[in-house]
C-alpha cells in the first residue's frame, strides 16, 4: 500500500482544520443573504402592490395584508396604494399605536426582502420590520424579534427572550412606569438581546433582507451584511407573521417571504 507522503498529509490537515475554523465564524459581510434565500429558499409570499386597495379597514391592502390598527381609525386611511407602492402613514397618535401590518410567513429559517423608501414627509421616519407568532404562550403579543431602521441607527432586537418574554415584562414594567433605572442584572441581561449599528437614513431607495438562520438575524441593504446578532429567540421554531411597526411614514415597494427550513 502506498502511504501518503507526510508533508502533503500534514497540509490536508491544516486545510481540513482551517476550513472548519471558517465554517465556526460569523459569517462575512460579502454574503449574500438574497442569494441565499433564492438558491436555497422557497418563495411563500410576493407582493408588488400593483392595485388599488379598497377603503381604510383592516384588509384594505389585500393579497392577504392585515392591519392590527386600521379599524380602530376608520375615518382615516393609513395604507394608499399608488402607482404600485404600498404608502404608509400611520394615525398613530389617534390610533393610539403605531400602524402595524401583517401577513402570514411560517418559516424557522428564512427572511423577507422588501424595497422600500422614507419618503421624507415626516420628521423621524422609521420602520421596524420582523416576525410574529402569537400561537407561542409566554410572549407579549407574540412578539419575537425585529430590526427597527432610525434615523441615526438599525437595531437588530431578540424580544422572545428579551422584553417581550412575560416574565422579564413583569419585571421591567415597575421600572419603566416609574421612570426609574433596571436593576442591573436585567439591563444586563436585556443589552444581550439587542445590537445597533450606526447608520444615517436618506430619502433613496433601499433593498432591505432580513433573515433568521439558527440563533443568528441578519441584516442586509443593498446586497451587503450591515448588522448581524446572535440570541436564542432569533431560532424561534415559527415565525409565523411577518409585520411592519411604522410609527410615522414609510413607502413599500415590494416584498418578498421566503422560507429555506
Ligand atoms: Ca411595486
């Protein structure tokens, strides 16, 4: 039998180890999280929003969209679709509640593509997009994770295991009305769940992907990683909405659920 030379062998190993240290990183900011849910992904959902929607009330955009909020104002019309785009501007002060619209998802591993605009008719816009499942006792509103885009900064947020979690809700609550400092094992805690990366909104429009895989949520605009963050409740088995939160005005072009598991 031939024995294979040492120092080839020896090579083979160090590829073989280097490889799996690569496999154990977080993945790199060139992936391509669209790519990946189109090569490996099935598509479940897709709306261009080429119609008109009808009235104001909670099924007003159609193809299956539900507003939490619509029907509690519905006088006022939050949802217009015009010119094939979804334009949002939430009642939220007579509402009581930024606009919240949802759809059916149901995937563990996956993620949404959107294209979407702040459209610059309202001082501090702001989107907050992610996933719901309220069929999951133990969770506010079912409330599981979310990236909110601000002005100054995109949050990537674990809200099963973090606010949203009814206990850690109970003891947070206290604290929140009286306007008083968290102890700090729970601010400790509650900083785990979350990461904010530094970023300056504009006017443009942008191609959002945001995506669970595992314990990891994923962040994309315009084909690169922009934030990444690893917590528990982001492997929440089913996400089974998929919801905006828009406190003020936003305009959505497109959107895109996909599910790879
Ligand atoms: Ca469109």
């Amino acid at each position: 039998m031939k024995t294979i030379p040492s120092l080839v062998l020896a090579l083979l190993l160090t590829s073989i180890a280097a490889l799996r240290a690569a496999d154990s990183k977080p993945t790199e900011p060139s992936r391509d999280d669209a790519s990946w849910l189109r090569e490996k992904g099935k598509l479940i959902f897709h709306d261009a929003f080429e119609r008109e929607e009808d009235g104001n009330l909670a099924k007003a955009i159609g193809n299956g969209w539900n507003s939490a909020t619509a029907d509690r104002v519905p006088q006022i019309k939050m949802a217009d679709l015009d010119g094939g785009i979804l334009k949002i501007a939430s009642a939220s002060k007579e509402a009581g509640h930024s606009a919240h619209i949802h759809h059916e998802a149901g995937f563990s591993d996956g993620g949404a593509v959107v294209r979407f605009k702040f459209p610059g008719l309202t001082k501090s816009e702001s989107l907050q997009l992610g996933f719901v499942d309220r069929e999951t006792p133990g969770i506010h509103a079912g409330h599981l994770c979310y990236a909110n885009l601000a002005p100054g900064g995109i949050t990537l947020m674990d809200w099963k295991t973090g606010v949203m979690n009814l206990e850690i809700r109970q003891r947070r609550q206290p604290y929140l009305d009286r306007k008083e400092k968290l102890p700090a094992d729970l601010d400790a805690l509650l900083k785990t769940k979350q990461i904010t990366v530094p970023w300056k909104a504009d006017t443009d429009w942008h191609e959002l992907v945001l995506v669970t895989e595992g314990e990891e949520m994923r962040l994309s605009l315009d084909g690169k990683v922009f934030a990444r963050h690893r917590s528990a409740g982001f492997a929440h088995p089913m996400k089974r909405w998929f919801s905006f939160l828009v406190p003020s005005t936003v305009w959505i072009d497109d959107v895109k659920v996909w599910k790879v598991k």
